[in-house]
C-alpha cells in the first residue's frame, strides 16, 4: 500500500472513480502498474467478491485524492508516516485498515484530502489519524454538513451527531450571557429560567472543516 502511494503512476487515475466499474478500472494500464492493484490481482479472485470488488473502489479512490500532490510530497509523507508508525509494513496495514472499515464509498476520497493536508503541514501525523476516525464514524450527511454549518446552521440530528463523534462540547450558560458565536436558532433550553445549554464546535470539527471543504470561520459556537 505504501509503494501504491508513492507510485509514479497515480497520476493516471483519473479524477472521477464514482461511476467507474470495477473490472473496467482493473483492465487499465495505469491502474494495473499501481503495486496494490497488482497484488490485489495475483492474490485475490477480485472479479468474485462484492466485497473485494467494493475494497478495490476505496484504494482506487483514495489513491485518486492524493495524485493532486507530488511524489517528492507523497514519499515525504511516507517517511513521517513511517516514523510514527515504526515500519512502511505497519503502515501499510493501517491505511488499508482504515480504509476496509469505511462505510460509504465517498469517504476514500475525504481520507485522501486528510493525507494531503498531513502532506501540506496543514495538520500533524497526530491529526490526521485522529480525523480518520471521526470519517469513519460520522455519517457522510454529518460531515458534507461541514461545508454550510456557518452559513445553513446546524441540524438537531447534525448536534447529536457531532457529540457522539467528540467533535462538539457543551455547557451550560446563564440565559443573559452574549453569544460569542453565530446563533443558529434563537430557542434555547432553560433549567430553573437560570441557564441555557451551548454547544460548541470543537477545534477538530473546524480542523475537518477547513481540511475537506475549505470552509474557513472563527466562530464556534452555537445556540439551541
């Protein structure tokens, strides 16, 4: 899995993999170079497992998301990925662990972008294998929420959600305090007409926010 992420070749993927079938991909050159495609092949009857053929989707895109980037960047990645994990085969395994547990089809390419930013020092190794689990158990509504959460507000399904995940903190606060955040519905919940529970976006849902979808904001906090 390793070499596959420093390959040369990545750069023949091409950009959209969602409609692509499986054994279509595996008839092609580029994809077939790539060292775990090639393992995949030998190894597995790839063509008799829906599972198998599912897996092969993931690698593919994930190996897509992080062609954007260089092989002098992807192989730098390796080495800091390598050094925290303390073997190329350690790591290897670990990617297509968390890879093999991703529940929908969309997640790769977000497991990519998190491998980009690492790459990019836009997070730290430690991050990035912390947000990979925060992918894995979001729901992929719950984390394309990520892109309008300043500019939509936030669900009630959205908060529960986010508080499972870790990625939400909440206090409780008097009624008369000003909001240091962007006030999403103006109804809140009393206890004894004293205070209101506050929720609050944690550093990590801004980290994923900015890492998957751009989305840049100081502020959060919000109100319910």
């Amino acid at each position: 899995m390793v070499d596959s992420i420093a390959s040369e070749n990545l750069k023949g993927i091409a950009a959209d993999t969602s409609e692509m079938v499986i054994d279509t991909l595996l008839t092609d050159e580029a994809i077939k170079s790539i060292p775990i495609f090639g393992t995949l092949l030998k190894t597995y009857n790839i063509f008799g497992s829906i599972k198998e053929q599912l897996f092969s989707q993931k690698v593919l895109s994930f190996l897509s998301s992080i062609s954007a980037s260089s092989a002098q960047e992807r192989n730098s990645l390796i080495s800091k990925l390598t050094k925290a994990k303390g073997s190329t085969k350690r790591l290897g395994e670990t990617i297509i662990l968390i890879l093999d547990r991703l529940d929908d089809q969309e997640k790769p390419e977000l497991i990519g972008r998190l491998f980009l930013a690492c790459a990019n020092d836009k997070i730290t190794v430690d991050q990035l294998f912390r947000y990979t689990g925060f992918i894995e158990r979001l729901y992929i509504g719950d984390i394309k929420a990520f892109q309008n959460l300043w500019s939509k507000g936030i669900s009630k399904e959205n908060i529960e959600a986010y508080q499972a995940a870790g990625l939400m903190i909440t206090e409780l606060v008097h009624p008369n305090a000003p909001p240091r955040g962007h006030v999403v519905n103006e109804t809140s919940i009393y206890y004894g007409q004293k205070s209101e529970l506050r929720f609050s976006l944690s550093l990590h849902a801004k980290d994923l926010a900015f890492v998957l979808y751009k989305v840049k904001q100081e502020i959060t906090e919000v109100w319910v």
